[in-house]
C-alpha cells in the first residue's frame, strides 16, 4: 500500500550543543560518523518504502533552505516552514493540511528527524505493519521494546490483541495507556510487567483520521489550521500561515491527542 511520510526536523538540539547548535541543528550534523546528517539517514531507511516525491518535511522557516540543500530529491514544496516552533500537534496539523490537499486518503507515518535506527529492516517491516493497521482507522503508534526502566522516556502499556503475529507479520496491540515519564521505581515495574513499551513519537494514521482527532480534542487549533488550509497551493498562503501561526498552542501531540484518543493501537518495534 502507498505510505506517505512527515518527517519533524524542528527542533534545535539544545542537549547536544555545542555539537548542534541554533544555526545548524543536530538533525543536519552526522553526529552518529555515517557521512550522513540525522535527517539524511532518516529519509534514506525509507528507500522502497516511500518515494521522495511522497515524504514531507516539517522544520522551522530559518532551516528550510538547509533542508533543500540535504534532501535535494525532494519537491521543494513537501519542505513545510513553520514560522514559529509550536510543539509536535500543530507541526502534524500543519502536515496534515498539505497532505490532505494532495490525497485526502493518505496514509501517513510521522517520523523525527533526529531519531538512530539500527536495525532498518525491522524498522521498515514495523512501519509497514502500522500503515496496514493505520488504513483500517487506527490511530497507530510503534513502541519500542524497552531494554532497561529508562525514567527519559515515556511508556506505552498496551490492552488486548488487535491482530495476532504471523511469520511476515508483527503482533499488533490495543493501547491502553500513555504513561509520561516515570520515576525509577514506576519505570522498573514497566519494564517488570512486561506489557510497556518506550514511546519513541512515531505515529501512522490516516491523515483524514487526525484531522479528525484535532478537530475533537484540539478544537481552537483545528479552527486555526481551517483558516490556514484554503490558502495552500495559492499565493495567499504565506500570508494566512504568518498571520495565524503566533497564536497557535504549544501543544504535544501525546498529550494533546493521543493520551485521549481511541481505536489507538501500537505495533512492537
């Protein structure tokens, strides 16, 4: 099936300074020696998943040209300029306009720009899996098998069986709850339980579905991203965008949609 992918790259990488610094953050440096930048590496693991023409970016106004000269393959106009950092919610909002203006049906994995993955072929066969799950209307998150009571991160336990595994496929979850990041004494009876996993931020959804979800949950910024949509694609759009965006929320996608979301299912990575 077709997977369309936002990639987040607004961030500006203050816990790694002075490696990553404000004029050229992390997810442009190759801070892992692969002779790639972060965010190079994160569109390459896509190859023969996703064609450049269907992978977008997300990134501050000041990095976009950056972006350009990293991601040459891509179309210019998939590189989305948020004029001010605004929290992963209205970035995915955002993404979603310009999707659902190019196929209201898209599928769509958000991904970060920052993010080390070492096995790709099982990242790859994941992601795979959450599209499938994604295109029945799950709201469908990858959660990374915890390896130690990490108190950094926050944790994903998970309900009942949605879709047993097979030998091409991975077991898919119901999500009960979405756990923010805990103490060590919670974080070693997560890991203990054995029903939890580290939320890494990764989330595939129909693009319609979110859209929805925000409407709902996040009603003030869905009315923002409404007067902003019929503007994309025209010369109004600069405009509309630099006019509404200092007044959207600072808001995470975890806490403004998928703590509160249902039919949200997650997918073992």
């Amino acid at each position: 099936m077709k997977i369309y992918t936002a990639i987040l790259a607004g961030g500006v990488g203050t816990r790694l300074w002075p490696r990553s610094r404000q004029s050229h953050p992390k997810q442009f440096s190759d801070i892992t020696g692969t002779g790639q930048s972060m965010i190079q590496a994160t569109v390459g693991r896509l190859e023969s998943l996703v064609a450049d023409h269907d992978i977008f970016v997300v990134t501050g106004a000041e990095y976009t040209s950056l972006v350009a000269e990293q991601l040459a393959l891509l179309p210019t106009t998939n590189i989305i300029g948020e004029p001010e950092g605004r929290n992963t919610a209205p970035a995915i909002g955002l993404a979603c306009l310009h999707l659902h203006a190019r196929d209201p049906d898209a599928v769509v994995a958000f991904l970060h720009a920052d993010h080390v993955m070492l096995d790709e072929v099982a990242f790859r066969t994941a992601l795979t899996r959450a599209a499938a799950v994604a295109a029945m209307g799950y709201l469908v998150t990858l959660g990374i098998e915890p390896t130690s009571p990490h108190t950094g991160y926050g944790y994903i336990r998970r309900d009942q069986q949605l879709v047993e595994a097979d030998n091409e496929n991975l077991p898919v979850y119901a999500v009960k709850q979405f756990l923010e990041k805990p103490d060590q004494k919670t974080a070693e009876a997560f890991v203990a339980a054995g029903d939890t996993y580290w939320n890494g931020g990764i989330f595939v959804c129909q693009v319609s579905r979110m859209l929805a979800e925000i409407e709902v949950q996040l009603p003030a910024l869905y009315a923002q991203l409404a007067a902003i949509g019929p503007s994309i694609g025209t010369e109004s759009y600069h405009d509309a965008l630099t006019s509404v965006w200092p007044d959207v929320p600072n808001v995470s996608i975890d806490h403004g949609i998928m703590e509160s979301a249902e039919n949200v299912a997650v997918v073992p990575l």
